[in-house]
C-alpha cells in the first residue's frame, strides 16, 4: 500500500515525520508533502523516485514569479501537479482541511478513483465560519474517510452534520517527544534554570501559560487570573509563556504589553527551541493551563501530562473523556473560576503532584506512536484492503 500524505504547515513537519516513519515500519510505504512549500519527506525514496522527479520539475514552475503573482493560476497549477502524482498512491489523506486546493484535489481524486482520508485536527473544524463548514459539505461527500481524534470531536461533527457517521474514523496521532523526554529522564539530564528562563526562579512553581503566540489561546485571560492571585501566592510562582510556534507579532506584542503591569515573575519564550529543549521546557514546569477558545486533542498538551504537570483545562474544551474513560487526573475550569482553582492547587502542590505523576503510564499507552501506528494502519486497510506488518 502507498499513501500520500499532505499538510499545510511548517508547525505540522515534526509530528507528520512520525507518522511517515511508523507507517513505513508497519509495510505501508508513505509519502509526505507539504503542499505549500514543497518540502517532502519519505522513507521510501527509491520507490518514490518518479514522484520526486516529477515534484521538482513542478517546484521549478509553482516557484516562478508568474505563477506567484497570479493567484487563481497558483492555485490552478498547485491543484494540477500535486494531482498528477495521485495515481502513484493508493490512499490520499489531506492533513488539516486547509483551503480551496484541497477543494480542487478532492474533486480530482474522486474523477481518477484513488481512495481519499480528511484528517481534522481540531481547529479547521472548530475555529472556521458555519459557511466554510457548509461549503465544505459538496466535498466531504466525495470522500471516503473522515479521521478525527476523539470520541468528543466525532460527537461535535456529527451534532454540526448530522451526517457521515460510517464514514468517520476516531485515532489520535502518536507524540514523538515521549522518546526524547524518557531519553533525558533515563540520562537524568538537567538545565540550569535560571538561565534558561532568563532569570532566578530558585524554589519557585513554575506554570506554562498555552504552548503557541496564537490569539485563540487566551492569554490575557490567563495572565488577568494570575494576577487576581494574593501576593503572597504570586510569591511563589513563576510564569512561562511559550511564543515561539505560530509566531504572530502582533499577538506576542499584546501579550508583553498585558504583563508590563503585573506583579508576578514571567518570561516570554520568543526563541526557536530545539526537540530537547522542548522537552526540558515540559519536564520543568509544574502547572500547565489550556484555556484556548477550541481545542482537540493538542500534542503539547499530552506532553506536559507525561511529564507529569498539573493540568488546568478549560471546561469547555474536549477532554472530559480523559478522566471519564481512561482515568487521567486534571482539573476543570471555568473562566471564572481560575484564579480560585490555582490557588486551590498551589496550596496543595504536592499532594497534585503525586496524583499527576500517575498520569504518565495511560497517556504513553493512549498516544505512543507504538499503539497509536496500528490503528492508522487498520483506518487506511479498511480503504484498500492490505496486508501489513503486525
């Protein structure tokens, strides 16, 4: 079996690379493209030889001012070379419904017969406008597969469509940083803190605010509770806000203006993090909150609890199924009532720590790309009927 995997984003690289690898480890040959900088990455080059020759000479093309300038033709040309090599794949899976090109690519796929996945995840489906969803549905009808990442997210597409349940596949994606933090775990690998914080955060509770510098994680709201904290609690805390993925200037400006005012220790992470530091940014931190608008199932998020975290999540986000059917200890919260649920676990820090610390073993079952590869593989072999590696 073939399949050709596309994305739109550079943030996305890391996490398709997993998934490339461990399909290729099950027998199922995988291509990965990101459709918007034709950048690719496989580990079956020599199979895919004729693809790569082919992708490059239409780089040449997709690259020229011409077909940069001209946006209807960019978006013509892009739809017609990417489609060009559809019939070097079996299975198609357009990884975060993005744009009108995937509109254009499904509707060639379907002409030509190759069987096609849409993979949500998360955002393209929660944070688009009621008449993308609408328009979206002429297209979602042409396809074979849709691929969701948890039983809550189903539930919200089927209540908005009321439509393709047999189509619909639940699986997450496995998280490649569990390797990386066990490595530093079992070589008991450490930083100097203050330095990589940028400041003396000696015998401090350090909370990680979100994990990207996008508007939709709530930021100022997260930094209004904090502040709402007694002094005598700011005291002891230290506040990390990562805004180095999905940069935007204008948000991370925001955001440094907000903390101009406040009485509590914080660092802005603004510089590009290497995997292992990534990793030590996890393994650091004590609290981690998520108040983002709409969420999924975020990979960083599952990362701060393998690394044992306190975890705050906002109530109106989906992952109630984590402590309903597997167990995994967090904390709920209304918007108005953070301040009251931080202080509530800063009081008994370590009692939630010990709790947290539980958490590890569940959620490397839940998204290990070990576990997680099979499920794919059965997603993809209900499409095309194959025979891969147990």
């Amino acid at each position: 079996m073939k399949v050709l995997i596309l994305y739109p984003t550079e943030n996305q690289a890391s996490l398709i690379k997993g998934c490339v690898d461990n399909l290729h480890f099950k027998g199922i040959k995988t291509f990965a493209l990101n459709k918007n900088t034709w950048d690719y990455y496989t580990l079956d080059s020599a199979e895919f030889r004729t693809v790569i020759n082919h992708l490059e000479r239409w780089r040449l093309i997709m690259h020229s001012p011409i077909a940069q300038k001209i946006v209807f033709h960019s978006y013509y040309l892009l739809s017609k070379s990417i489609g060009s090599i559809f019939g070097d794949f079996d299975v198609v899976d357009y990884n975060f419904y993005s744009d009108v090109i995937y509109d254009k690519l499904i509707v060639y796929g379907k002409n030509v017969g190759i069987k096609q996945v849409i993979s949500f995840w998360g955002s393209d489906f929660y944070r688009v406008s009621d008449s993308t969803k609408e328009r979206r549905r002429k297209y979602i009808d042409l396809i074979d597969a849709i691929h969701l990442e948890t039983i809550n997210v189903k539930n919200d597409f089927l209540n908005y469509y009321n439509d393709y349940k047999t189509k619909i596949k639940v699986c997450n994606y496995g998280i490649g940083l569990f390797n990386q933090i066990d490595e530093l775990v079992n070589t008991r690998k450490s930083i100097d803190r203050n330095k990589f914080y940028g400041c003396n955060v000696d015998g401090k509770i350090i909370i990680t605010c979100g994990y990207n510098a996008r508007k939709g994680q709530q930021h100022e709201l997260m930094i209004r509770a904090l502040e709402m904290l007694d002094d005598s609690v700011k005291e002891k805390i230290h506040v990390v806000f990562p805004m180095t993925y999905a940069s935007d200037d204008s948000v991370r400006a925001d955001v440094e203006k907000e903390l101009d005012s406040v009485n509590f220790s914080y660092t802005c992470m603004t510089r590009l993090l290497s995997l292992e530091e990534l990793a030590l940014l996890r393994m650091n931190s004590d609290i981690y909150l998520n108040m983002q608008i709409s969420d999924s199932f975020s990979s960083s998020t599952m990362e701060y609890f393998y690394t044992g975290n306190i975890i705050i999540i906002g109530e109106w986000l989906p992952y109630k199924f984590l402590k309903s059917e597997y167990g995994i200890d967090y904390t709920e919260t209304s918007k108005s009532q953070l301040t009251r649920n931080l202080t509530s676990v800063i009081s008994d820090i370590k009692n939630k720590k010990d709790c947290a610390a539980k958490n590890k073993p569940i959620v490397r079952l839940l998204c290990s790309w070990s576990n997680v590869s099979e499920r794919l593989c059965s997603m993809y072999m209900e499409l095309t009927p194959y025979q891969y590696k147990q």
